[in-house]
C-alpha cells in the first residue's frame, strides 16, 4: 500500500492553498506496510515540516490505485463508511 505526503498553503495565513507549503519538502507517495506505519508516516512528515492543520494535505492510503483509507492530521486512521472518510 501507498499514503500520500503532502501540504498546501493555509487561506487562513494569506498561503495559496493550491500549492506547497513553502519550504516543506515535496509532496509524494511512499509504500507502507500496515496503516499504522502510514500514520506513523503522515506524522513524521507534519512534524518535519512543522505543518499545522490546516498546512495538511496528505493521508490518503491507496493499495492497487483505490483509497482504503485516510490519515487525519493528527494521526487517526479513517476507513471507508466512517464519518470523516
């Protein structure tokens, strides 16, 4: 499976939303074994990127180019059918 890395400018901090957060590192999808390495993952790239929550653009875990799931900004997993999937 793959989790997505990203970030984007806050509207609410005059950022563009549509592009990176200026001086993150680049957006981009990475393997991951299990979900809880995909949060893992997600975290490790909001916290080197000193991202806040509304900086956050990634967490979608694909496995075979369907998403199976979503990282929150502050880690939690969502599954499909759950409220904020």
């Amino acid at each position: 499976m793959e989790v997505i890395l990203a970030s984007c400018g806050n509207p609410d901090h005059f950022q563009h939303p549509d592009h990176s957060m200026y001086g993150a590192e680049k957006d981009t999808r990475i393997r991951v074994k299990s979900l809880e390495e995909a949060s893992k993952k997600c975290r490790e790239f909001i916290d080197n990127n000193d991202l806040g929550s509304g900086n956050w653009a990634g967490g979608d875990v694909f496995e075979k180019n369907q998403c199976i799931a979503k990282v929150s900004y502050n880690g939690r997993i969502w599954l499909p059918g759950s409220k904020y999937f």
